[in-house]
C-alpha cells in the first residue's frame, strides 16, 4: 500500500521512473508468453515453410556434392547419376523417399512415382546407369527435372510463394505465369476478395439503417433488437451454418416460403449455390458490422441535428455534412472487421458454398490435411495475412481510421 | 423593454457583411416571411422606429402527448428586439414551447407565427431561426471555424464572404484566435460562445436559447449573463430564453414569461414580477419568499386582515379571489421585513433562531409565537444573538395574500413555510 503511495508521488514529483513503465507490462507477461508460444511461434514457424523448404537439400548430399563439379546446365553427366542413385538407395533406406518424391512432385508433377521406380532400381544395382535410370524416370533425362532438382538444392525458395500467385521461374530464369491449366490461386484470390466485398456490402445495407432505427427508440426496443442481432452471435457458426442449410436446402424453408409466396415457380438451387454463401455469410456476418456502427450512433448527440436544422440546413444535408462523417469510423470499423473475416470463412463455404465457391481458406485446409503440402498452405496463409495486414494499414494510414481508439 | 438602434461599430460590421450577401439573404429570410416584411419595411426596424410588438404570436398554442398536456392554451406575443425568459421549473412547458417556435415540435392545437405569417408548415431550416443548446451542439468533426461557416455555407454564401464573416462572428465573442482549433479543444464556456456565433453569424431576427448556460459553473454563467445581455443590445436580435434559474431571468431579459404545469402563470418585467405576484407560486420561485398560512379575517377593497394559526393578525393585500373565512397564503420578501420601524403596519415579537453571514448582508432566522420561522436579510454589522428578542413588522403594500391550496390553474401550491 505505502510502497503504491511512494511510487506514485515520485512519479508525480521527479523523474520518468523506469519502473513504472515496466509495471504494467509486467502485469501482462504471463499473456504475452502464451501468445508467444501458442500463437506467434506457431504462425513463424508455419509462414517459414513458405520459403524454407530443406528436404530436397537432404535427401541428395552426394548429388549436390557431384553437381557442384558438373558446371554444365540441362541433364549432368554419368558421375551426377551414381550419386543421385546413392542418395535414393540411402533414402530408400532410411525411410525418407516417400517425402522426398512429395516435396519433388510439387515441384515437378509427374515425378513422385518416377521418383519411387528409380529408388527401387537403386536399391536392387548398386552400379546402376544413367541410361537404365532415365528409363525408369524419364523425367532425369530432360532439362526440366534436373531444372527443378538443382533449384531444389537451395533450401531457400520463392517457388510456392510464386506459385501462390500463378508464377514461376522460368527456364530462362525470369518470373513468368504458370501454364493455363494450372492457374488457381489468382482466380481464388480474386473469388475470396469478392464475396467478402458483396458480404461486407450486404452486411452495411443492413446494419446501417437498423443502428440508426435503434438508436432513435426506447432503450427497451432498441434492447430487444440488439439481443435478436446478438443471439446468433452466440450460437456457434457450425450450428449457424448447419441451420442455413435446413432454410436454403432444395426442399428447404426458405424454397417452401418462395413458392408458397408465388414469388417463384421452381425451387432455387440456393445451396451449393454462391447466392445461399453470401446470404449464410451475410447472417453471421452481421453483428460484426453492426455493432461498430452502433456505438459510434449512439455517441453522436441528436441536438447537433438539431441544430444542423436550426442553422438552415436540409435533412439529406444534414446526413451528409454533419452525421455521416461522425458515423463514419464506425461504419469503416464495422467494414473492415467484416472483411477481414470474410476473408477467413471456412466452414460456411465448405458446407453451403459449390465447388466454384471455395474460398482461398478451403484451399488452404485442403493442403494441410489432404494434400500434407505445408509450403503451399503455408505460402497462401502468408500472401492472406500479408494482404490483411496492408489492408489494415491502408486503412489506418490513409483513412485516419485507428482501431485501437475504437474499443 | 426593446433596446432598439444602438448603433455600435459590431454590429454594423456585421450588418455591413450581410450586405454584400443580401441576395441569398433575402431569399432565406424574406422569402418566407415576405408578406409581413412589405408591411413592415425592414429599413424601419434599423431606424430604431418602435418595435413590432406582435413579431412572434402564439395563438391557443396546446401541445398533448397522449394524456398529458405538455403545454396549455398559450397565448404569448413577443415583440421585435425583445429578450424574453422562460422561467420555470423542469416539466413546465418551457421547452416544449420553445421547440414549437423552432419547428422540432408541430402544436396539437393552435398557431404560431413568425413576422405576421403562420410558421405551422415550415421546418425548421426553413425558418431562419437561430438556436443555442445547453450542451452547445458543436460539430466535434469541424474546426470552430467550420462550424460558424456552416449556416452560411448551406445557405449558398459565396467562400469569399465566408471567410470575412465569420472572422467577424468570431471577434464578436473573442474566439477568433481558435478558430483552427477543434470544439473539444475548448472550455466549456468558449464553447458555448462558438455555438452563440454560429447561431448569429447569419443574422437571424429570432435566436432562440434552451439553458445555453446550464452547463457551465456559477462564476462563468454569470460572465456569459452579462456577455449575452451585451451582444443582445449590440446586435438588437430578438432572443426568447429558456431557463429554470430565476437569477438568470431576472438579470437579462426584458419580459419574463413564468411557466408553470404548462401554461404562464404570470409575464412580466423582471421588477413587475418581483415586486407584484400574482400567484403563490411566483412569489416563491422568484426570488426568495416567506409564506404564511393563514385565514382571511375581512376583506377591505385591496387589503384584508387575515388571521394566523395563534391568533397573530396581519394586514395584506388581496391578490386574486380573497373572501372572509378563507385560507389564504401570505407572501412576504426577506429584505422588506423591517427591524421594528415606526413605519410597519403590522409588527410582531420573535426570538432569534440563528444568524446566517452571507457577506454582503446576514440572513436573521427569526421565529414567530407560532412557531414558524421567517427570513429576514438584515445588515452585515447586526449582532443578535440566538434567543434574543426582537421586533420584526412589515407594511401591508409588502405583504401579499393569495388563495391558498389551488393555484389558478387547479394545481395545489407550493405551500411551505419558508421557501
């Protein structure tokens, strides 16, 4: 107690005490230190594999040993293939060759199996040739595999980066666009971008006008509506998202509804449909917008309306001029929070979103659970918070907008 | 009652700037009250010719919500360059009358008019009306000098007049050195002397004020009293006040209007009222008040004899309905009550209750034979001591009678002994 009554007059009397600074955060250590290792280790350690890749570099000492002689480009010469063939054997039998023939097959699509036929090959000939192992892996015998092994030695690689953005290296050593054909991540980039725009639009045509509605009534109505707003909010998004199917469903509430109504004479494909997603999405979305929107209204004093009028300004003046940019951090708050999860979604894609719908996080998910390409879902998580992290800026910087003055 | 043609280098300046935009002006203000102005010229307002007596008239103005009747059958006229005061306490009307005049309330009943023309329907940013509210309603998002730009700006005024005007508006109230600062960076009362240029700075002929000082502390509201009351002479604007601090209606305004459960009980010059009124409970909210219970004696033209509880009597004068056999309330000032002067028609003996020092002059607590106690002002030098005796009288001109129990209205009255 008197040691707090000291500290405080000497602050108040001398100097900044150092102390004082460091008490608070002291206070909140224990926090920092979960986060640190619960949450900001995991996330590095993740978005390093986008550039990290080291198991090609293991899995082959011996042939980076014998290329580093062979200074010619395109296929090396025997000597790189008798290493090459020792390292596989060595894989072979240190049980490593399975993730070694993934990590190249991303690289080089085709060459997992080629890779598994020339491991065996090695492990039965110790003298194997060059000539018997393009057989086996035709890919060794043409400039692209030894292109994409060499590049694989470096354990420090803008490959999935690049591919992240339907780029790569070319044979010519300039960043070009991948083949037509395999062309995703821009074209999920640019869907995820868009359904979070049309929800965040959705969500703000609806918010707006309703915080305005309950900021102009009773406390106890404007109570009543912020708990019916809220109650969903509460609930889990599987659950939320579970119950739209059972509303969007062919033979679902909402098609029953419709036709009931006369408004439509088939029933809608509204799941499995981008229609249904942006809806589901809208729903759950909702609070987030409305409730920065909320508290920025609440705040703004109605008699400056008043006296807008009074000074001789009309009521759509009024709202321009005198509302709206007071309402306005909210109303960007409120945007900005809805965007960015947008940008996340998962779960309600995954459940009401059709194949054409899947967001940049379904991809994501898919890498790590299905395809176990860390690196890949690495890279897309790294380009995803990198964009929200700019976004995030742009607004702050650009609009005045501060989000930690909001709370 | 109206200071009218007080010329002053303020406000010809801003006369002279509402000149140079007399176009938009015009349109504003003359448009919509045109058929009054041609009758009265506006070039006979600034000679300083008597005032429009009837520029604002309510007309069986009633206002109900539901049930309840927020304002009563009121009938008000104000004049052209008048300062008149709502005074009353909270629930009273006052307000309510005044958004009426503003156009954020429309009446139930009745008509208001502005300048000889109904104002029934017109909103309010179109009736030219300037307004101050207690909380000073500034615009936190503009510099102060934005938020005096803004009735001119939505009034068309072209940006090189703009600028020269509220520079003007801003000197007026001294403020003209924040003019880059935002309203949150100011006192209280700087801003409330923002919201006061920005309601004149397009000079309104009615500024309308609702408990513009009620936010600010004593030593400051009574700075801004005077400061008020001097840009009201200078710019001879017509302003109707709201406040429920007697003080403050007495200090400034020309008329005061006494509200009371929705309907003036009383208006009149600040001394009128003082000194004459006409009910129970003016003499009681204005200004501080002895009241008596007691019952009429005889009634004899103006005066009566009445009868307090221990058999004391007194002469008044008869206020209002006052009959032999029935209760009356009797209303006497503390500074009129005398220290036993040969002068006083009535005299009484009391003890000395206790002496309170107020500086300029001590408040004595001097109890009657029957126990009730009054408040007498007497001189700083007095030293009476508590259980003294003294004699206390006062004439009947100083003592008021009025029915007791209902207020004209039908409301009970305020019936304490010392109010």
């Amino acid at each position: 107690m008197s040691s707090i009554a000291i500290s405080g007059i000497k602050t108040r009397t001398g100097a900044m005490d150092r102390s004082d600074s460091l008490r608070p955060l002291a206070l909140a250590a224990p926090l920092l230190l979960l986060l640190a290792f619960s949450f900001g280790a995991p996330i590095v350690l993740l978005l390093s594999r986008a550039v990290y890749e080291p198991t090609i570099a293991n899995t082959l000492p011996h042939t980076i040993a014998a290329l580093g002689t062979d200074s010619a480009a395109g296929v090396p010469a025997e000597p790189v293939f008798h290493a090459f063939a020792e390292d596989m054997k060595a894989a072979q039998a240190a049980g490593a060759i399975y993730e070694f023939a993934k990590t190249l097959n991303t690289r080089l699509p085709g060459a997992r199996s080629q890779v598994l036929r020339v491991a065996r090959l090695a492990g039965q000939d110790a003298a194997v040739t060059k000539e018997a192992m393009i057989k086996a892996a035709p890919l060794l015998g043409e400039d692209q595999g030894w292109a994409a092994i060499r590049s694989g030695t470096n354990r420090l690689t803008s490959f999935f980066l690049l591919s992240a953005f339907d780029l790569r290296w070319t044979d010519q050593g300039t960043i070009g666009a991948v083949p037509a054909g395999q062309a995703v991540f821009t074209r999920v980039f640019g869907r995820t971008f868009l359904i979070a725009t049309l929800v965040t639009l959705a969500t703000l045509a609806l918010a707006f006008p309703l915080a305005y509605v309950m900021t102009n009534v009773r406390p106890l109505i404007a109570g009543i509506v912020l708990v019916l707003v809220l109650l969903p909010f509460w609930t889990s998004i599987l659950v939320r998202t579970a119950a739209w199917t059972v509303i969007l469903q062919k033979y679902g509430l909402l098609n029953d509804l419709l036709l009931w109504l006369g408004v439509t004479s088939d029933r809608l494909e509204l799941m499995y449909s981008r229609t249904g997603l942006i809806i589901a999405m809208t729903h759950i979305q909702l609070p987030f917008t409305l409730l920065p929107i909320y508290s920025v209204m609440r705040a703004v004093n109605t008699s400056q309306l008043r006296a807008a009028q009074s000074l001789g300004a009309r009521p759509l003046t009024v709202f321009r001029r005198v509302y709206l940019p007071q309402v306005m951090p909210g109303v960007l708050a409120g945007c900005l929070l809805t965007f960015i999860l947008c940008l996340g979604y998962y779960i309600t894609p995954v459940l009401i979103g059709g194949a054409s719908d899947q967001l940049i996080s379904n991809f994501i998910a898919n890498y790590v659970n299905v395809e176990l390409n860390w690196e890949m879902a690495a890279a897309l998580s790294f380009v995803l918070l990198a964009s929200t992290l700019g976004l995030y800026v742009t607004m702050t910087r650009y609009l005045g907008l501060d989000l930690f003055k909001m709370g | 009652m109206v200071s009218t043609g007080q010329s002053s280098s303020l406000r010809e300046a801003l006369a002279e700037s509402a000149h140079s935009a007399t176009g938009q002006q015009g349109t504003a203000a003359g448009g919509k009250t045109g058929a009054a102005a041609t009758s009265k010229p506006a070039a006979g307002r600034e000679k300083g010719k008597p005032a429009d007596a009837k520029f604002v008239e309510f007309i069986d103005v009633e206002k109900t919500y539901g049930n309840f009747h927020a304002v009563r059958r009121l009938n008000l006229s104000i004049g052209r360059g008048e300062f008149l005061t709502f005074l009353g306490p909270s629930g009273s009307g006052k307000t309510t009358t005044l958004n009426m005049l503003a156009g954020f309330e429309r009446p139930s009943q009745g008509v208001i008019t502005l300048d000889g023309k109904s104002v029934d329907r017109l909103p309010p940013y179109d009736r030219n009306i300037g307004m101050v509210f207690q909380n000073y309603a500034l615009f936190p998002h503009m510099s102060v000098a934005d938020n005096v730009a803004f009735p001119l700006s939505v009034r068309k005024v072209s940006k090189a007049d703009i600028g020269p005007r509220v520079t003007r508006a801003l000197e007026m109230v001294r403020l003209e050195r924040f003019k880059d600062r935002k309203p949150t960076q100011l006192s209280g009362g700087q801003q409330q002397r923002v919201a006061l240029a920005r309601a004149l700075v397009y000079q309104p002929s009615l500024v309308l004020m609702d408990e513009p000082l009620g936010a600010l502390d004593k030593k400051l509201r009574e700075h801004m009293q005077i400061e008020l009351k001097q840009i009201h002479e200078m710019l001879g604007v017509t302003i109707v006040y709201v406040t429920h601090d007697q003080s403050e209606a007495l200090t400034m305004s020309d008329r005061v209007a006494i509200f009371e459960n929705g309907a003036i009980v009383q208006i009149g010059t600040p001394d009128g009222l003082y000194n004459e009124p006409a009910t129970a409970f003016v003499a009681s909210f204005i200004g501080e008040n002895n009241a008596l219970d007691g019952i009429v004696e005889r009634v004899d033209g103006d005066q009566c004899l009445v009868t307090l509880p221990t058999g004391l009597r007194t002469t008044a004068m008869a206020i209002g309905d006052i009959r032999p056999g029935a209760p009356v309330q009797l209303a006497v000032r503390p500074e009129r009550i005398a220290g036993g002067g040969d002068h006083s028609d009535n005299r009484f003996l009391a003890t000395v209750d206790g002496r309170i020092y107020h500086g300029d002059h001590q408040r004595l607590l001097a109890r009657l034979p029957s126990g009730q106690v009054l408040t007498v002002k007497i001189s700083p030098d007095a030293t009476m001591a508590t259980g003294e005796a003294i004699d206390l009288g006062w004439r009947t001109a100083d003592c008021r009678a009025f029915p007791a129990g209902v207020a004209p209205d039908g409301i009970t009255a305020n019936t304490g002994s010392v109010s």
